[in-house]
C-alpha cells in the first residue's frame, strides 16, 4: 500500500504536469481555429475567381464548337 505522503507527492508532481500542459493545449486549439478560418477565408474568396475561370472556358468552347 502507498503511504500516503507518497501519494499527495505524485498528487502534486500530476498537478505541475497538468498545468505546464493546459496553455500548451488552449493555444494550440485557438492556432487550429485560426488556422481552418484562414483556409476558408482564402478557398471563399477564390472560388469567385474559379466559377468565373470555369464560365469563361465553357463559353469559349462553346464558341469555338458553333463558329468551327
């Protein structure tokens, strides 16, 4: 059986532990938000630019097919 010193020991050393761990943690969920917000921020600010590219092509070809 652990003498109970012992215990409050381990107690203490697991309390360090997890609070060396906590900010580590908060900021690397808030750099995970960052992160995904900025991949979307960026995929929905170009794809007016990809519709755009994608409807400028097809009207090109259709073009091409009707004066060919």
């Amino acid at each position: 059986m652990m003498p109970p010193a012992l215990f409050f020991l381990l107690r203490d050393n697991l309390c360090v532990l997890i609070g060396m761990f906590r900010p580590l943690m908060f900021e690397t969920i808030i750099d995970i938000v960052e992160l995904i917000s900025t991949i979307l921020v960026t995929v929905f600010y170009l794809l007016p630019l990809f519709i755009f590219s994608i409807y400028i092509f097809h009207s090109f070809v259709i073009l091409t097919e009707h004066f060919a």
